[in-house]
C-alpha cells in the first residue's frame, strides 16, 4: 500500500494563492479516489509566509492593504521586493528556520508543492537543512499566465516548475531555470469549473432577488474589494438596456455596508455579496464579469466562457500587466481605461446561449481549462509511478 504526504503552501497575498492551493488539492484528491484506491494520500494546506515571523506578517498585512486601498503603489511594493529579494535572504531563512523546520518535523512531506512566489527558496533551503532533498521533492506551481513573473517564481532548487503556458516558460528559462525542470501545463484553476454548474442560472439569480432573463453584470472588487468599485457602480445608471448587477466585495465588509446603501433606489436591480470560496455557478449565470486582471479569476471566466471587462481605471499591478494584454489579444476580455468604456461594452455585448460549448483559442494555453487535472497527476507521479516501477 502506498502511503503519500503532501504539503501544499501559499501564502495569504490576496485570495488567488490560496485558490490555487485548494485547486491542487481537490484536484488530487479526486485522482486519488479514482485511481489510487488502495493508497493513503494525505494533503495539508498550510498558509507559511505570515505565520514565519513578525516582519514577514507585515509584509503580507501591507500587501493586502495596498490592493484594497491603494492599488496604484503597488508597482512600489513590487520593485522594493524584487530589489531587496526578501524572499531569497540567508538573514531572512535565519528568522524563518524554526517555523519550517517544526513545518517538516510534522508533517514529514514527501512533496512539497509551492503555489506563491514568496514561499520557494526558504522551502528549498529548509528541505535541505533538513537532509530531505532525496526524498522530499519540491514543486512549483505558477499561478501567473504571462511573461510579467515575480523573480521569486524561479526557484532552481525546485525539482519541477509547473508553468502555465509558454510565456511564464519562456521567462522561467531566462531567469536560470533548468528547462528540463519546467513543465508547461495550464493555469491550476478549480476542478469545480472544469464541470457543469451544478446550480442553474435561474436559481442562483432567484435566490440572489434578481430576475434570469435580465442581462447580469457581475462587478467585482476581488477578493480584498477595491478598484474603484463604487464609482464604476454609479457610472452603471447610464446604462440603457435592461439590466440588472452582482456587485462583489470580497473580504472588504466597509465596502460591502457602502454597496448597501448605494443601491438603494438606483436605476439596475442589485444584489451585493461577500467573499465565497467558489463562484464557479455565479460565473456560469452572469453575462460580463467587470473585475482586475488577477490571473485565476480571469482564467475562471475563461473556463466559464464569461465575457470579461477588465478594470484598468487603476494603474493594474505590474504582474498582471501581461495577463491583461493576453485576454484582449485574444478576444476574451475588453479594457475599460474610462467609465464610458464600460458602458459601451455593455451596450454592444449580445450573450449566447450556448457560450459553454464555445471553442477557446488555443494560443498561450488558453483552452487547457482543465489543466489542474494534468497538474495533480504530475505530482502524484513523482512519487506514486516511481514505486509502481519498484514493486
């Protein structure tokens, strides 16, 4: 009987990361009951960087603070990090040591999968600190879809780096990464979007007090809730078509209490929500989602077949920069740099009843939806195959 422990880590700077870890999850988990039934696969989800040390907090706490409030500095955040590389630092690994040394004596890993760019070197280093590098491998997995990587993604101790598509690989090889060590894959969305819906159009906009037959804008302020949200919202009442809004506050309750008090006698029926872990059924109800370019919201519209327009009237932070260019050269996304964009794009889109059964285009791996599929087996592989071999 095989018996597999493997830890997965990210790191809480914004809701992306952690989506990606529960994607892997799920994903292998699912392959482990399917093809695995006589193994003991056990999965821990840890978020590691803020629990490492005080400083470490901070720059998480900072990060969050900037995309809701301040997203516009965060080209700032960005350049102090990539020139002070606190995340590749012997003097930083020192005030990290002891948290991850307690990490691996518990949970005894024998893959380590890494889904933030913050979290790879000090994972590397500690694996080898621990005299594991034999028999614990370290995977990579990127959750940015273009060439605009944080130098942190490229970790050369790693065994394997998951890219999803040739951009991210093709910057991976100039930042030193082995490419015999790089596989090109997709990006690791939830397996929850690769099917159906399990719930129907009509029923999730009934139980949301909106009315199916209406066009369904889906706004969204990420998972921290900024962006310039309410101003986009108030630009909404010019709209002339019928039309109804989903506005979505993520994390940020202030927001949430102000998108109350907004909606109240506006011109488009409203319902406001929160944060859920999953809006894979809200996604295959609405018509046009208007959200930032993050990596694996956009690639869950794109496996919705979810028009998207892209909010750009904040300076968007530098590593999705790419992804914004990808999705409107490919036809899935339009930008609204001004508020009359968005009402232009709203105007002119006519929805199709049949979207889900659209082809996707295949350039730059924008088809491969179902990637996170191909992901977990490749990490079970490292392991699982090899001792089939064995036997």
């Amino acid at each position: 009987m095989n018996y597999l422990r493997i830890l997965i880590c990210y790191a809480d700077t914004g809701g992306g990361h952690k989506t990606a870890a529960h994607a892997v999850r799920d994903a292998i988990e699912e392959l482990a009951a399917e093809n695995y039934p006589g193994s003991i696969i056990e999965v821990t989800v840890e978020s590691v960087v803020e629990e490492t040390n005080a400083l470490n907090t901070l720059f998480v706490r900072l990060y969050n603070f900037l995309l809701r409030y301040h997203q516009d500095w965060m080209k700032y955040y960005t350049a102090f990090i990539e020139a002070f590389k606190p995340n590749d630092s012997r003097l930083g690994y020192l005030f990290c040591k002891p948290f991850l040394e307690k990490l691996y004596s518990r949970i005894e890993p024998d893959i380590i999968v890494s889904v933030h760019p913050m979290v790879n070197h000090y994972l590397a280093l500690a694996r080898k600190d621990a005299g594991r590098t034999a028999r614990t491998n370290l995977v990579v997995v990127l959750t940015d879809p273009n060439s605009h990587l944080w130098s942190g993604w490229a970790c050369k101790e790693a065994d394997l780096t998951i890219a999803p598509n040739d951009l991210a690989c093709a910057r991976l090889k100039k930042m030193g990464v082995d490419p015999a060590r790089i596989q090109t894959i997709g990006m690791p969305i939830e397996p929850v979007f690769v099917h159906p819906a399990r719930v129907s159009r009509t029923k999730v906009l009934t139980d949301l007090g909106l009315d199916s037959r209406v066009f369904t804008i889906l706004l969204s302020g990420g998972w921290a809730g900024g962006g310039e949200l309410i101003e986009l919202y108030r630009s909404l009442a010019r709209v002339t078509r019928p039309a109804q809004v989903v506005i979505m506050c993520g994390n940020n309750k202030d927001l949430r209490a102000k998108m109350e008090e907004e909606k109240k006698g506006f011109p488009l029926p409203t319902a406001v929500i929160g944060y859920c872990q999953s809006f894979s059924d809200l996604f295959s109800a609405g018509d046009l989602l208007v959200t930032k370019a993050g990596g694996l919201t956009t690639f869950e519209a794109v496996a919705r077949r979810l028009p998207m327009a892209l909010n750009l009237l904040i300076e968007p932070m530098p590593q999705e920069a790419g992804t914004i260019d990808l999705l409107i050269e490919a036809g899935l996304a339009h930008a609204v740099r001004h508020k009359d964009d968005l009402i232009q794009i709203i105007e002119n889109l006519h929805p199709l009843s049949d979207r889900q059964t659209q082809p996707l285009p295949t350039e730059h791996s924008l088809d491969r939806v179902d990637a996170i599929y191909e992901i977990a087996q490749t990490i079970l592989d490292l392991r699982l195959e090899s001792r089939k071999m064995a036997a």
